[in-house]
C-alpha cells in the first residue's frame, strides 16, 4: 500500500530549501503553530516544524519524497568540509563492510553504488588520509586523489562499484516502479559482489534511505548469511565514508563522458539551472537525446517535454 504519511528530520537550511522551492512552484504557504512554514498543494501537505520536523501528508506522499524532498533537499544541502575526523565513529575499527551511492538526487548521470571492506587497520589508515562523507568534498579533484589512496590502502578484492548507465537505470526503475526498491536491489547486488571478492567480511553498514526490510528482501545468497545494518547518518562510519567517495568518483567520471556526448555542461542536482540545459539538449538532440542522459522519472523530464 502506498504510504499517505512521511515524516523527516530536516536541517534549518533544508528547512528554508524547501519553503522557497515549494514558494517557487506556487504552493500555497501558510501559519501552523510551532511551525516555521505549512504548504498546502493537489494531494499533498508539508509541515515544517522549528525542532526540524518534517510531516508530509496525503495521497501524493510517496510522490513528493521521490520527486521533491529526495532529489531536491536532501541531496542539494551540501555541508562545509570538515577536518578528517569531525563527526566520525570514535570507536575502534572493527571488520566490517560500507556501501553507499552517487547520483540519487541527479537528473543528469548515472546511479553509482560502491562498497568498500575494511580491517582495524586499513580502517584506521583511511581515516588517517582523511576520509569523510563524500558531501563534505566541494573539490572533484580531491575526491579523485581520495578514491586513488582508498584503493591502494584496501586493496581491489575489498571494493565493489556498479553503476547504472541512463538506459540501464531508465529500464531498471520502469522495472522496479519505485526509487527505494531499486536502491535495494542495487545495494544487494554490490554486497554480494563484494562477499564474492572476499567472503570474510562478517557485516555490511548501509546508510537506512527506507524500511530496513527493502535491502534484507533484496539480499541475495551471501549477504543473507552476513550481519545487514543500517542506520540513518551511516556516512560517518569510515567504511560507509569511502565507499561514498569511490561512488561520487565514479559518478564525476560517467557525467564528464555524458557532457562529451552531448556537448554541454551538466549541472549536479535537479534545480532550476538542471531545467535550462535539459531544454538545450532537447532543442539540439530531441527527445530521444534528452532521454538518453538523464533519469526519465524526474518531474523535470516531463517538465522539459511540455515546455513547462
């Protein structure tokens, strides 16, 4: 049953994101008390609260989460680099395996998840070299020298990266017909990769986007007989950290291909700025063009088509 109610923990620059995306696009805002902002459209209603909490309610629920809140707000917040060690996991190192994605929230580029296993003691070197959240990094070119050093401090049998090219992931989300569940699936995938390159790995941490259920259905042979984590903010754990870093790498890579295809620059994220070049390309290649470089489920693709 699709769900008709959400609730998130949003920053206060998320929070003052989403009144002015929602104030953009004519949503009728309004007072509630103990609420920064109440926003009222179709089937929807979005309620900011000043401790951050976020409720969305109605039959569009499902829909906003995957084309507004997702791709839009929680993908779009990118915070201040911080020193290699800020808002880490201070407990020892254990063995364990990270897996996390790049390019979720994009219109343009592929999706991209990596998984990374580590020891006590590659586990402490990464976190030596500086290794974060893959958000923290503004500098492409640091996340290029990042991802060189995790590779040679881990060792190619502890790293599993997949990534989706436009027509595979288009086909694959028609197929699923749900964001969440194709993560899992593509989560799964890597975990069993992964375990297949080095079957001691004794549990995966995974960054918990939906209901922990998704990603334990999707598991296949291996992972099923591994510890399966997750759990919100998971990017802190240095092994989840690298994985998003060899993910984003691999993320950077793809988009600089798709920006040779088509002889445009393809901003990140699904903004405003996302649209103007989405309506280049579709005036100089097409529909079929357009198609071919971007993720097809987006608002924003339809949005292009109509000329909207």
């Amino acid at each position: 049953m699709p769900r008709n109610s959400y609730t998130a923990e949003l920053s206060c620059e998320q929070i003052t994101a989403l009144q002015s995306f929602l104030e953009e696009r004519g949503w009728e805002l309004s007072e509630a008390p103990y609420a920064v902002f109440r926003a009222k459209k179709d089937k929807v209603n979005v309620t900011a609260y000043e401790s951050g909490k976020t409720v969305i309610q109605g039959k569009g629920t499902e829909e906003f989460i995957e084309f507004i809140l997702e791709p839009e707000i929680l993908h779009d917040i990118v915070e201040p680099e911080a020193a290699p060690d800020e808002e880490s996991d201070s407990a020892p190192v254990t063995p364990h395996g990270g897996i996390d994605e790049s390019g979720k929230g994009d219109f343009f580029g592929p999706l991209v998840i990596a998984g990374v296993a580590v020891t006590q003691e590659t586990g402490e070197a990464l976190k030596k070299l500086g290794v974060c959240d893959s958000k923290k990094i503004s500098s492409d070119r640091k996340i290029a020298a990042l991802a060189s050093e995790i590779r040679k401090c881990v060792g190619s049998e502890n790293i599993a990266v997949v990534h989706f090219k436009m027509e595979t992931y288009n086909r694959l989300y028609n197929r699923f017909g749900n964001l969440n569940r194709m993560l899992a699936w593509g989560h799964a995938t890597v975990i069993e990769q992964l375990l297949e390159q080095n079957p001691a790995v004794p549990r995966m941490l995974s960054d918990q986007f939906a209901d922990p259920s998704l990603i334990n259905r999707a598991l296949m042979e291996r992972g099923r007989q591994i510890i399966m984590e997750q759990r919100t903010k998971a990017e802190s754990d240095i092994a989840v950290a690298a994985a998003s870093i060899l993910a984003r790498e691999r993320f950077v890579k793809c988009i600089a291909l798709l920006e040779e295809e088509t002889g445009f620059t393809l901003p990140k994220g699904a903004g405003p700025g996302v649209k103007a070049v989405a309506a280049e390309i579709l005036k100089k290649s097409g529909a079929d063009g357009l198609r071919r470089c971007c993720k097809n489920h987006f608002k924003t693709f339809e949005e292009v088509l109509n000329g909207d």
